[in-house]
C-alpha cells in the first residue's frame, strides 16, 4: 500500500464524477422546470433542427387557417347578400306574372312597373355596396383572388365572383316572332317549302355550338316547328348545364269576320287544319262542307276541339267576336283548303295573316301556314345557326345565324303583355344566374371548410411530432433526476472519505 499526501487521485476522480453528476442533475432540473427536453442546440442537434422545422410548418398551418376562416368570412358575406339579390328576383319573376296577365288595365301594370323597378334599383345598391373590409365583393371586382391557407408557397386557391349588378345580370335571348304565308293555288305540302319546311338532312339547328339535329332531337321531315325546336333546346342536357331554354307559342286571331260556308247543289269544300310539323292529311283535323250544308263558326270550332281531342292534337279552338281563334302550345298551325264547283272561302277567315279566296269553276286547292314564336334566353352570351329554316320574312322569323340580345334588368318594362313574358324570360335567366353564382361560393366555402379541417388535424399532428422532440417527458425526467439527486448525496459522501484517506499517513508518524 502506497500513502502519498501531494495529490490525491481518489478525491480528484470523485470531483470529476460529482461534476458530471453536478451538471446532469441541473440539466434534468431545467428540462423539468421549463418542460423542454433541447434547452440548446448542444443537447439534441439534429432533434433541434427537426423540432424547429415542424415548429415552423405547424406555425403556418396555423396561419393557413386563419387564412381560411377570413377568406370564409369574406365569402359568407357575399353568399348571404347574393341570397337577397336572389329573394328579390324571384319578387320580380312573380310581379312580371302577374302583369302578364291582360286581366290588368294599365294603370296595374304601371303600378307593377314601378314596384319592379324599386326592386331592380335595389338589386343594384346591394350588388355596388356589398363589401368586405372595403374589398368590393359582387361588382365584378372580386376576381381571381388568391387565399392563400397551406404552409408552403403556392398552396393556394383562386376564387371569383361574377357582377351581379342589376345592370349586368339579365338574358341574352333570341325571339323569333312566327311568320305567316299563305296561296289560294297550292296546297299545305307544296307551300311549304324552303324556309318552312325542316329537312335534316340539309338544315341547321344549332345553338351555342351544339347541334340539335339527331334522333334524339330533330329528326323530322316536315313544317317548321318552333315548339320542337324549344323541346329540343329544353332537353339537351348541354344547354341545360349552360343556363339557356326555350319556349315557344302560336296563337291565330282571323284576320277577318267568318262567313258561314253555304255549299249550293254539287258543290263542297274540305277544310284540313294541320297541327305541328306533320303533313299528312291522315293525321289533320278535317272538316267537310258538302252538298247543300252550311258550316257556322261554332260548328267550325266545336268540330275542330272533338277532333283535336280524338287525335292528341294540341290546338284549341275558340271565338272572339266573329272571328276564329286558334291556340296551341306553340306549335306551327296551318290549314289546306279544297272546294269545287265555285265554292269561295276566305283563307283570311281561318288564320291570322292568310290571304285570299280559293275558288274555281272546277276544283281548287289553297292553304296557309303560321309558324310559332320561339323565344330562347341563356344566362351568357351564346349563338345560333337556323340556315335553312329561318330568315327574317320566313319560317321562324329570326335570321338564319347571329347572337342572342343581352337584355338587363333595366330594361324590363311589364306594361305590355309581350314585355311581361319577356321580362318573365330575363328574370328567370337572371335567377338561374344569381343561383349559380350563389351555389358557387358555397362550394369554395365547403372547400375551404374541408381544408381547414384538413389542416387542423395536419397541425395537431405535427405539434405533436414536435411536441415528442422538443419537450420534457415529466415522468422520465424525474426519474433521472431523482438518480442524479442520489448520484450527488453519494458522490458528496464518497469525496468526503476520499479526502479523509491522507490522514492514514499520520499513523505512521507516530
């Protein structure tokens, strides 16, 4: 055994480690007290640049989401004014309804007027002022705006809100007003030729780029007929989803008083009303004067509704005065007349717009023909081609190609009977419009809703990542801590018996 009192290497060892324990029963003092487990980069290098990291992404997605709850803000604002734009054009649609109505004297329809124009002006202060934090929200202005919601650049979504401004929402719409022609020399299916007759084989129908002529659609050969062509535009599901319809409408009022039809001895006339674009005579309402017969005019009608009932024909016939009336729900009309032996009739006593009388010494044939009005409105600005059915004299009486007018909400003026269905037209467009623009913000707030949500659980997740680097486990913690505690008490006891070994040398000085 070897006594030396210069240095002693027990003691000095046993410092050392009580140091050491020193500063690792500290550290563990700090991670408990400031509940972080990297108090400096020393601790955890690689841990401290990954915590800091997600850190930063959860700091982000939390501002992504703040980002989201205003641009949501922003949006239900305009959803909610774009709903009262919409509650008051619906007031419009059923006010133009109700002058439509020719049971209103003028002085209703003024006072209808001026409501709707009250409603229109207030269409257009919601539209102008509606705002968010002094952003302009449904004048048009609020296009292409960027919300940004992710943690890194480009994470973004650009929305827009069309102008919803009473002077820009409304109907782009095509009115073709029916046109009439008629000969007291040719019959039905010989004066229908050219523009009056549709041949798919060799005329156009298309509107706004789609083409209406398949079996689906157009298929027929035969008159004009503007209720087909709205049936068509209506269930074409392209133009549907493009906002545009159609509709259409013919009624006749005789140009001139009826005279009953007398047939003398050997004489007889045949009177074949045709509904629509067929031209068979097999599926005509037929009317025969014969020998020594008279035909009224309500035996006339009278015959006509039996029949077109009997045959599923949409027409109907009534009186006003003297004079025929014929409706049907806009399809074409027409009517071929045969009499012998000098018999006269008037083509004029039988539909609006017809001239002249056939009669012969012998046996004639005239007729007449009345195409429907067409009306078509879209929500945007669209074309049409009718090249070979339509000219502004002929067959529809809309030329051949161009574009629809654009008709605003100013312009609606109800104090007629033919300004109250167009304006009927132009507020239901406008509704159409006003919907879509309202069901599309409530998609961008969905998708913002959907990614806020996204995020959230993207954010807890990654505080929670950083949460498993960066802090404290508690329990571990004081574990170790307790270790060091008892590390130092024994450390602190074991220095103390390492200083106390030197004083073995005074045994052997005695």
């Amino acid at each position: 055994m070897a006594l030396r009192i210069n240095f002693n290497a027990e003691a000095t060892v046993t410092h050392t480690a009580l140091l050491r324990n020193e500063r690792a029963m500290n550290k563990s003092l700090l991670r408990i007290s400031t509940g972080q487990r990297i108090l400096s980069a020393a601790d955890d290098a690689a841990g401290l640049f990954i915590a800091d990291q997600l850190a930063t992404v959860g700091a982000a997605l939390d501002q992504g989401n703040r980002n989201i709850q205003t641009g949501i803000s922003a949006l239900q604002i305009a959803e909610s004014n774009v709903g009262q734009i919409f509650e008051k054009l619906q007031t419009i649609y059923t006010k133009a309804q109700s002058a439509a109505n020719d049971i209103n004297d003028p002085n209703a329809r003024a006072a209808l007027q001026n409501d709707i124009t009250n409603l229109v002006d207030a269409i257009q202060k919601i539209a102008t002022d509606t705002e968010y934090n002094g952003i302009k929200l449904l004048d048009g202005t609020f296009a292409s705006k960027v919300i940004h919601y992710g943690a890194r650049a480009d994470q973004t979504i650009t929305t827009s809100i069309p102008n919803v401004k009473a002077s820009n929402i409304g109907a782009y719409v095509v009115q073709g007003t029916g046109q009439v022609t008629s000969s007291a020399t040719s019959a039905y299916t010989a004066l229908i030729t050219a523009n009056w007759q549709y041949d798919a084989s060799a005329d156009t129908v298309t509107v706004a780029g789609v083409s209406l002529k398949d079996s689906s659609y157009l298929s027929y050969t035969g008159a004009v007929d503007a209720k087909a062509i709205a049936d068509a535009i209506n269930n074409n599901a392209t133009l549907q989803s493009l906002g545009i319809s159609a509709r259409a409408k013919n009624s006749s009022t005789a140009s001139t008083d009826f005279s009953n039809i007398q047939a003398g001895t050997n004489q007889s006339a045949t009177i074949n009303f045709y509904v629509g674009s067929n031209t068979a005579s097999a599926n005509a309402i037929s009317i025969t004067v014969s020998s020594g017969q008279t035909l009224t005019l309500d035996q006339l009608v009278s015959q006509i509704n039996t029949q077109a009932s009997a045959k599923g024909l949409n027409i109907t016939a009534s009186t006003s005065g003297s004079r025929l009336v014929l409706t049907t729900t806009g399809e074409t009309i027409g009517v071929e007349v045969t009499s012998t032996t000098g018999l006269s009739v008037n083509l004029a006593t039988l539909l609006e717009g017809a001239s002249g009388s056939v009669s012969s010494a012998t046996t004639a044939t005239g007729s007449a023909v009345k195409v429907g009005n067409l009306s078509i409105a879209g929500t945007d600005s669209y074309n049409y081609d009718f090249t070979g059915i339509s000219s502004s004299t002929e067959g529809l009486g809309v030329a051949a190609t161009g574009n629809g007018s654009f008709f605003n909400l100013n312009s609606i003026n109800v104090t007629t009977n033919a300004g109250a269905e167009l304006a009927i037209d132009i507020a239901n467009t406008a509704i159409k419009k006003v919907d879509r623009v309202r069901t599309q913000i409530g998609s961008v707030i969905n998708n913002l809703q959907a990614i806020w949500d996204g995020q959230k659980t993207s954010y807890d997740n990654t505080k929670e990542a950083e949460n498993v680097i960066r802090n404290t486990d508690f329990a571990a913690e004081m574990s170790n801590f307790t270790t060091m505690q008892i590390r130092m008490q024994a450390g602190m006891a074991m220095l103390a018996q390492a200083n106390a070994l030197p004083q073995l040398v005074l045994q052997l000085l005695r």
